[in-house]
C-alpha cells in the first residue's frame, strides 16, 4: 500500500483516545523535547504574525528615514530570531520523531515475529510489510510535519483574526464574510478535481490493461477470432476514458474561472472597501497593508490546515493499525535464552485430532496413534493432503490439537517451553530456504552460537565441504539472488549441514520431490544417514525407495493411519496400500529404465 493509499479515519474521540497511547511509548524526556519544540513553534508562529503589522508600520513611516532604517532592523531581528527558532523547532521534532518511529519499528518487528503461524497464514505478507512502511511512514511524517505546520497554521488563524478585530471591525467582518468562504469552497472544489484525474487514471490505467491481455494472449484472441470482440472491448474503453478527460478539463476550467472571480475579486473588492476607509481617515495606509497581508496570511492557512487535517485523519488510522498490531498477545513471551533442558528423544502421538483454525469443520487428524523410539526412524507416506506435513506443524507447535497429546521423552509438548522445545528439532525440509548472505553465514543459521571449526565439522559431514572449497571464495560465496546459484543437490547438502550444526535430539526430514541425478542423491543420501546416526528421526516420505530401511513406517490417508509396521510386515499385506504403492513405482522405474536401455 502507498502512502497515498490509507484510507482516511474518522476523528472521534475514541480514535483520538487510541492514539494517544502513542505518547506512552515515548519516554519522559522526549514529551518534555516534544512540549519545548511545540513552544518554539508558537514563537515562530508569533514572530510571524508580527511581519505584517511591521510591513505596515514601515510603510507608514517612509517619509521619515531614521524611523525606517529602525523599522528595517526590527525586520531583521525578527527574521533572525525566526530563523533560530524554527532551526530548533524543527531539530527537536525530527528527533522525537524518529524516536518513535524506531521504537514503533522495532516494537512492531518484535510483535510480528513472535506470533503464531496461524497470524501468518491469515495476514498477507504485503498487508503486514505496508504496516512498516505505510503506516509507520505516515505517523513519522504526521511527527515530523504535519502535526507542527497544523498547530502553526491553527495559531496563525487565530492570532490573524485577533488582529485584524483591532485594526478594524467592519473591514473584517467583511474579510471574515468572504475570503474564507472562498478558499473552503475551492478547496473542496479542488477535492472534487482530484477526484475526476483518479478516475481518469484508472481508466488509463485499465485501458493498457485490456491492450496488454490482448497482445500477451494474442494467439488466444485469433485461435478463437476474437479480434472484433477485442476491439469493440477496446474502443467502449477509450470512449469512456475520453467524455471523462472531456468532463476533468471543463471542470479545472470551471475551477481556474472561479480562482478569477471569486478569489481574487474578493480581494480586490476588500481593497476597495479598505482604500475608502484610508481616504476617510479611518485606518492608515500601512494598517490596510497590514490588513491585507493577514488576509493572504489567514486564508493560506485555512488551505493549508485542511490538508494537515486529511493527513492528521489518515495518521489516526495507521496509528490505530499499528498499536493494535504490537498489542496483539504473542505466540509466547520472548522466551530466555537460559539452558536447555535435555529431552530423550521418544516421540508418542497419543489419539491426536486436528483441523486448521481456518477451516475447523474440516478434521485434517482423526485420532493418530504414532510412536518413534529415541534414536529410531520413523518414515510417513500417504498421498497428497493426506496430512503428513500437518504432524510435523503439531510436533513445531505452530498449531495445538484438538484433542489429545504429544509427547517427547517424557514431557507433553503443550507443557514445554516453545523455545526449549524447538531448540531440539531440526528441519531440513522440500524447500530449502536459503539467505541472500553467504554459504558460511546460511549454515550458521542452525547454532548462530557455533564457532568456525564446528560450522567446516558439520559441512564435512553433511559431504558439503568439498564442493564449497571448490568455489573461488569458499565459505565467503554469497548466495540467493545477488550471488551464485546452487544446485538443488548442493542445496540440500547446506540444509543437512545447517541441521548438522543445530545438534538435535530429533531430525524431521521433509523428503523432496524433486529427484537429482545418481551421484549427488547420492551423496545427498550417506549425509543424510550420517545426520541421522543416533538421532530420532521423523521421515516425510515421497519416493518408497528411500525408507525402505526406516524401523517403521506408517501410512496415512484423509488424516487416519491406516497401516503401519516395517517395510518386510507391510509388504506382506496383500492388497495393502503400501505394497501396491510400492508396486506401481517399481512398475514405473521398471518402464523408465526399460525405454532408457531397451
Ligand atoms: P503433501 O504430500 O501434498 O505435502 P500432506 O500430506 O503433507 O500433503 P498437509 O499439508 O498436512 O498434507 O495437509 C492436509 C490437509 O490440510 C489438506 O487438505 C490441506 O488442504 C489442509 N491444510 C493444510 N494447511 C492448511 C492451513 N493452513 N489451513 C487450512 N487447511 C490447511
């Protein structure tokens, strides 16, 4: 979302109530920077307020050199002074601001990070970025900004009035009784305008829409000759966007005309009513210059505060978003980074049930039984959305079961501390995910504790090593988008690597599909069994060739385990799921290799 973009927030009391907290994430001293800057504020609101009255003074004293030399210095004093204080105005708002802004970042960052995986699932990604950087972004200007120049703009109306009341009241009534009106109508006027140019640009916007459909899609439209149709499209489009770029140019006419006449005929028509008073003797020549300068003065102000008000409006909303968003009771209170308890790595699922918040009237575990000695392997197969990947969610605790319990060891999970139970598992999954940094920093990721000899101990053992020495920088490579690209095979090998390093108690290995070439699946595979020697290890399987050797092996379907045993007692069951499963992909390999080497 852009700045541009934030919808606009009604200013009710509780809006107002809500941002306020705000100022309770400031500490005490930047309130007290804060109340100093806004009191500067109000001197360069007033040492601004006296330039016209000045103005006016000087002009009444032309015919006196000494009183004008005087009248110019004062000028100078003033703009110094103004000078000075709207320096530290500003100096000191910028700090505030960006105090907050670094605080509602990391505070935000911090929120975010520790919620559940489930907040993930339902917040897209680009909606949680555009808190950071659109509504963040909004509230740091509102600080910066707007806040001052609405504050400022509010007491220069007021002080303006004030003056113009003490110079004369008629001619203000007057002023009061049409330049303000004047300025309220065409900045709605002007709303209105911009309103119509967005509606053109969407139009435009649409317009190159349908061209690019058309052109990328071409052979669609002439397979189907669907031309005429696409032209027809084509051309309602152009014709609506045309009586509305019509409509937007007679209306900024409209608007240029009534700046003509309204604006500055108001003007002018005060000037007329003033120089007639001036000739009557009822106020001087300098006063009426006074006068008018205040009514420039007034009247940009009125503009002016209209468009803080829309900005100001526009900050209640994201401060709304964000608070909310860093109130919102995280997935577990920042856990210490205190000692481990140790866990024997024996896993029990006991009569597990479970279906996603999101969808709770579908059961996704329906009363799963599994257990896995420490140090055994247990493999899972079952066909797609059978609800493999949803047992490795459960045993993460990212999500908590309907009903019944999990354990490790001998402690239920839903007891543990999330930290110290995660602290136990690594994951090398499908996909491997691997930093923009470098291939040392992506291994380091599974114990950033670790030193190098342990990182370069678990690359040697994940068969990694070699391979990383071989490039020109080693472990300095930098991968992802900005450096070199790995294969999937050397991947995987950094991904055993990093789960190497982490040392777990119990090793979950999401199997890819993908299939590599003989010597790296290889390789790929004695890393494997070197990280699972002396481990517990939980196996999602996809090709049955590969845990042929698991000590059992159970089948899941719609979220049941319908078999389960070793390879040599499920192969025994005639007719059984596994055994066919494992039939159709011998029959398969068999095809294959019998049209490789006929
Ligand atoms: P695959 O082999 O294709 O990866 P799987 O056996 O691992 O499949 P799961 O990912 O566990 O299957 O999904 C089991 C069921 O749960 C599916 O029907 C899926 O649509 C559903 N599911 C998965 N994640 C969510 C979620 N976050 N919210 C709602 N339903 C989900």
């Amino acid at each position: 979302m852009e700045r541009r973009d934030i919808p606009k927030h009604k200013i009710s009391k509780n809006a107002i109530r809500k941002s306020l907290r705000l100022f309770g994430l400031m500490p005490a001293s930047d309130k007290w920077l804060l109340a100093l800057g806004t009191l500067f504020l109000a001197v360069t609101a007033a040492t601004a307020l006296l330039f016209p009255d000045l103005l006016g003074r000087m002009v009444d004293a032309y015919t006196d050199v000494n009183r004008l030399q005087e009248s110019a210095m004062v000028f100078l004093y003033l703009f110094l002074a103004q000078a000075i204080f709207s320096f530290l105005r500003i100096g000191l708002y910028v700090r505030v601001a960006e105090n907050l802004t670094a605080t509602l970042r990391n505070r935000l960052y911090r929120s975010v990070i520790l919620q559940n995986m489930d907040f993930f699932h339902q917040n897209r990604t680009g909606d949680l970025l555009s808190r950071f950087t659109a509504d963040i972004g909004q509230i740091q200007d509102t600080f910066t900004s707007n806040l001052a120049m609405f504050l400022r703009q509010l007491m220069v109306i007021i002080g303006g009035i004030v003056y113009l009341f003490f110079t004369s009241n008629t001619l203000s009534l007057y002023m009061l009784g049409t330049v303000p009106v004047v300025v309220v109508i065409s900045l709605f006027f002007g709303r209105f305008i911009r309103k119509i140019g967005k509606q053109v640009q969407e139009l435009t916007g649409q317009n190159s829409v349908i061209a690019e459909e058309t052109f990328t899609g071409i052979q669609n439209v002439k397979a189907f000759t669907n031309e005429n149709f696409e032209m027809q499209r084509y051309g309602n489009d152009v014709e609506q966007l045309r009586k509305k770029s019509i409509y937007r140019g007679l209306m900024r006419g409209a608007f240029s005309s009534f700046i003509i006449v309204c604006l500055f005929g108001s003007i002018v028509w005060l000037i007329f009513l003033g120089l007639g008073m001036v000739r009557s003797g009822e106020m001087a020549l300098g006063e009426l210059i006074s006068f008018m300068f205040f009514t420039g003065f007034i009247g940009g102000s009125i503009g002016g505060m209209a468009e803080q008000f829309v900005q100001i409006q526009k900050t209640l909303g994201a401060v709304e978003r964000v608070l909310d968003l860093i109130e919102k009771p995280s997935e577990q209170a920042l856990p210490s980074w205190g000692t481990l308890e140790p866990v024997d790595g024996r896993v029990v699922f006991d009569n597990v049930s479970f279906s996603y918040p999101g969808r709770p009237e579908f059961p996704v575990l329906n009363g799963v039984n599994l257990s896995v000695d420490a140090g055994k392997s247990l493999a899972i197969v079952g066909p797609s959305g059978a609800g493999k990947s949803t047992i490795i969610n459960l045993l993460y605790r990212f999500y908590e079961p309907d009903s019944g319990k999990i354990t490790i060891g001998e402690q239920v999970i839903a007891d543990m501390c999330l930290f110290n139970l995660r602290k136990q598992l690594a994951l090398v999954p499908q996909e491997i995910l691997l930093f923009g940094g470098t291939i040392y920093e992506n291994i380091l990721y599974g114990n950033p504790a670790a030193d190098k000899e342990a990182v370069y101990e678990a690359a040697r053992m994940a068969n990694a090593h070699d391979f990383i020495s071989a490039f020109p920088e080693g472990y300095k490579t930098v991968v992802g988008d900005r450096g070199i690209k790995l294969s999937g095979g050397q991947r995987q090998r950094i991904a055993i690597a990093r789960a190497m390093l982490r040392n777990p108690q119990l090793l979950i290995l999401d199997e890819a599909t993908s299939s590599l070439d003989t010597e790296s699946e290889q390789q790929v595979q004695s890393a494997l069994k070197t990280l699972m020697m002396g481990r517990t290890s939980i196996v999602i399987a996809h090709r049955l060739s590969t845990i042929r050797h698991a000590d059992t092996i159970v089948v899941l379907k719609q979220g049941k385990i319908i078999e389960q045993g070793n390879h040599e007692t499920l192969m025994n069951k005639e007719g059984g799921y596994y055994r066919t499963m494992v039939e159709k992909q011998q029959d398969h390999t068999d095809f294959i290799n019998h049209h490789e080497n006929p």
